[in-house]
C-alpha cells in the first residue's frame, strides 16, 4: 500500500444500471461486479452528462459539462488545448492508459493550425483524449474499412480468422444451421452464437490486453489509471457461446411503458417514438430477441471481470488499486416504447457506479451503497486526488467523491445535468428543428427532473409519486408544477451561467489580476495617502511598469 494507488476505471459501453444484481436484476447474476461492490461503495444515483457515447465520454475525460468542452455528439472533435485527466496526472508524475474504446475524434484542422503533427508524441495524445493507448478499439461499421488503431483485427488473423474485416466477419456476426454467415446489425440474428470462441471475443481480449498492461506498468514506478473501456453490451447484440442461450423469453422484464407516453401530444416525444429505432424496439418480438443477447453480453462481461479480479489478486495488484466500475449509458430496451438510448428516463441518463478504494480511509464505507447525487465528471477529480494532483477548480466541473469514499462531511450536491445535440437525428429531421435549436437540457434533483427542449414545452416527472416516468406534467396547470418548472428552471439558468470556458484562470492568474497598483497601474487615487494605505508603501518607492 502507497499513499498513491493506481486506479482500474472499468467502463462497459451502453450497460443499463438495473441488468446487474446488485442494483437490482431478478434473473441476471453478477456475482462478480456484486463482490465489488460489497468491498466498495454502490452509487445509486449517478447521471451521465449526455445519453450518447461521444459527449457522455468526453465529460468523463474532461471532468467537465458538455456546454464546457464543445464536443456534444459523436464524432465532434474535442477541441485541442481542452485539458484532459490524462494532462492533468502527466502534470503529478502520473500514468493515463487506455485498453479499450473512447469514442475520440481527434480535432484535426485544430492541430494543423497549431503545427502539431498527430504522429508526434503530443499529436497522439491529443488525439486520444490525453491517454497513452495501449489498445484502443472503438469497434467498427459493418462496411467500414479495418480499423487502424486497434490490434484486435491483427490479434484475430493471427488466430486464423482471416477476412477483410474480422470484427465484423466473426466477433459481430453468427452462423445460421447451414453454415451461413448472418450480421448482427441485423436484430433478428442477435440469438446465434457469435462467430468467435469465447477466449477470442473482444471482450475476453480486452480482458487480457488489460493484464497485459498491468504487467508491463509494474516494471516501471510511475502510478498509473488504466482506463479499460469495453465496448460491449452496445449493440451489435450478438454474444458467443456459452452466453448466447443462458437467456430466453422467461427471463425478460415487462417493459416500462403506458398508452398515454404513445399517445403524447409533445411534438418531440412523438418525433422520438417515430424513429427507427424506438419503432423497433416497441414491438416485442424485437426485444425477445434482442434482450436475451443484451444479458449474455453482460454476464458474460462479469466472468471476465471475475477472471481479472483473481488475476490480480495472485499479483499483488490488487491491495493498491482503486477499482472503478460505470457505463457511459444505458440502453432503452423498448422501455417507453423507445431503443437505444438519447433521452433521459433513468435506464438512459442513469448509469451503475461502484468505486473501490483500497486504502484503509475508506474502510468505514466498504459494502454501504450511497443515495447522493453524482455524475460521472465525479471521477476525474477523485482520481486526481488519489494521485495527488492539486485541485484544478478553473477547470474541473466534478467533484472529488472522496468524502463519499471515506464517510466524511463534505460531499453535497443539489442536483444533476445532462445534455443532448440530436441535431443528427430522425427527429429534428422530422421536425425540421435548425441546428442550433435541436438541443434538450435535463436537471434532476433527486426527485423532480425538468427537460428544457428547446422550441417546445419542457417535460417534468415526479420520481416520487411516478417512479416509472409515464406522467408528463410538463404542461400540468397544478400550482404545484408550475412551481416546481419555475424553480427548476431559475436552476438551469443559474448552472448556464456560470463560468464554463475560464480555464485558464489559474490561481497564479487570478492573484496577479489583484495586483494592478503594484504592478504600475493605477486607478482612481487621489493622493500619495490613499495609494499608502491602499499599496502599503509610499507612492515615491514605486517604479511603475507603465500607467494606463
């Protein structure tokens, strides 16, 4: 044990909060992520700050709100110069190191206007979202050319599976009784077995890529995050065998929907159930299919996580490394007649978070589980100070969880953000809602969640009285609603307004802009007297830089 751990920050991509066991699933065990949590702390309410990958992770990467670093839909280039917490642990002495998936898109034009080459060292990092990747693997389109950043391809033809893209040939496709190949893109083939063995699949390789990592960093001093970002469950939703018939029909959860959500009169609720993938996923012969496939993913995901668990316990990693476990967001699975993800019930926006620290402060809290409002900008600081990185409140949005960790006073937060651009989608086309119009707004606080859409009447729930989030009382004449918009709205606004952008307002700056006098520039003295007892010294002892 060391005063600075190393952090594990596990991220499944697309991982409902309530399809593990210890939030909650009935019939899918995970016992794996459960011990976890019973040697952790289990957040039971923690937000993402966009319901889409791209933004949701860039928040992540950043600690910072999605209106703060620009980048709100994938493939929005973060923009170069937005400090990451990979800057940000450089700076302490500190490893960032990605296996797996960021959903990054390098800010091109950005670094050709500074002269940065991306094959350089800085170029790398920057287009990485300040990592050092190790292994990076987004995954791919089904036509897409191979991947030039990932070793996973070449991993997969040394292994014999040859094909012009073996990702999709073999991990994302499956074989029907005569030997066809079929694509998972397609839902109705999410029952086969995936065209890989297990050991092969690219969960199981990240799993290794993970420890192989491990390995390597320990030859070095230097502490490290290792950042191991899965790129499933999202879809394409096809798992390899054993996992692909664990689950059936009898395993499913009856969706969370009314007839009065398909029936809304709300032009972009309507907009939302009219796209594709919302009509999809509304009939249920789709998520018969579909949700069988989701569970295998993520049982499968345990075992493996189960695997590196033991693995580092046998190498001693274990008693000096903080395990971080979360989603970027989570899946509709046809609940509210929806697919995907893009809005902000909670099997969206909401997101499972358990944090193991294994430093004896934070004995006191091991196995509790924690109400408290968190979002995922949460983690960058509270990795931050586990490596002893000083506070950077010019730039970091978060906040450091420590005090959750370690059952300290200290830690209170009013209420949650999240964002959405659906500027891209079947619904502002469907709306013919301009770009800069095609933006929603979601602020909970731990009971009421108010969405701003913009050009349209906001949505409200009650979680309290409706914790289903059926009811609309967007437009409710209730004095009691009206209030709660009002209120929930003055708070929006006030978030809006704050700084966001000022990060280069360093404590160095912001002392020296309190020192115009001493630093020759005087305003507003009348006399030596009052520059005296202003300054502290007399008016002759000055040798003024230059006056303004």
């Amino acid at each position: 044990m060391t005063n600075r751990p190393n952090v594990l920050w596990i991220m499944a991509d697309q991982l409902r909060f309530d399809y593990l066991s210890c939030y909650g699933h009935p019939h899918l065990h995970t016992p794996h992520i459960d011990a976890l949590a019973a040697r952790g702390v289990q957040f039971n309410n923690a937000y993402v700050q966009s319901p889409v990958c791209g933004p949701s992770r860039m928040s992540a990467y950043t600690g910072r709100y999605v209106r703060s670093h620009g980048s709100t839909w994938n493939g929005m280039p973060l923009r170069v110069g937005e400090p990451t917490l990979g800057d940000h642990l450089r700076d302490a002495g500190a490893r960032a190191v990605l296996v797996g998936k960021t959903h990054m898109t390098a800010d091109v034009e950005g670094m050709a206007w500074l002269g940065i080459d991306p094959a350089s060292e800085i170029g790398v990092r920057v287009s990485e979202c300040g990592f050092e990747p190790f292994d990076r693997d987004d995954g791919l389109h089904p036509d897409s050319a191979r991947q030039n950043w990932s070793n996973y391809d070449d991993y997969l033809l040394a292994h014999g599976y040859a094909s012009d893209n073996p990702w999709e040939d073999f991990a994302n496709s499956g074989l029907d009784e005569d030997g066809e190949l079929l694509s998972a893109w397609l839902l109705k083939n999410s029952r086969l077995a995936a065209n890989i063995p297990e050991e092969h699949s690219e969960t199981a390789y990240m799993t290794n890529r993970a420890m192989e990592f491990m390995t390597d960093a320990a030859k070095g001093d230097a502490p490290w995050v290792c950042h191991l970002s899965y790129i499933k469950p999202h879809w394409p939703y096809i798992v390899p065998a054993p996992y692909h018939d664990m689950y059936d029909e009898t395993h499913i959860i009856p969706p969370i929907r009314s007839l009065a959500e398909k029936e809304t009169p709300h032009p972009l609720m309507q907009a939302y159930l009219g796209a594709r993938v919302c009509k999809s996923f509304a009939r249920d012969h789709v998520r018969e299919h579909v949700i069988p496939a989701y569970m295998g993913l993520i049982k499968q995901l345990d075992d493996n996580l189960g695997r590196l668990f033991a693995w580092m316990d046998a190498q001693g990693l274990s008693d000096n490394t903080m395990i971080a476990f979360t989603s970027d967001h989570g899946d509709y699975m046809g609940d509210h007649w929806m697919g995907d993800k893009d809005f902000y019930h909670e099997m969206a926006v909401k997101v499972p978070l358990i944090i193991s620290d294994p430093r004896p402060a934070a004995d006191i809290t091991r196995g509790q589980a924690s109400d408290a409002l968190v979002e995922m900008i949460d983690l960058a600081p509270t990795f931050m100070k586990a490596l002893g990185c000083p506070d950077k409140p010019q730039v970091i949005e978060g906040r450091d969880l420590s005090p959750l960790l370690q059952g300290t006073v200290g830690f209170d937060r009013k209420y949650v953000i999240s964002e959405h651009d659906y500027h891209w989608s079947d619904m502002a086309r469907t709306l013919k809602q301009p770009q800069d119009q095609a933006h929603t707004t979601m602020i909970f606080d731990g009971r009421w969640k108010f969405i701003r859409c913009e050009g349209f009447d906001p949505v409200l729930f009650d979680l309290e009285t409706d914790p289903d989030e059926v009811i609309d009382l967007g437009t409710s004449p209730a004095d009691e609603h009206v209030a709660t918009r009002a209120r929930m709205e003055a708070a929006l606004l006030k978030w809006a307004t704050q700084h966001h952008t000022r990060i280069t307002a360093t404590p160095e700056v912001l002392a020296r802009q309190k020192k115009a006098a001493e630093t020759g520039i005087l305003i507003g003295f009348w006399d030596e007297s009052e520059y005296l007892e202003a300054v502290g010294k007399p008016f002759d002892a000055l040798t003024p830089i230059g006056r303004n």
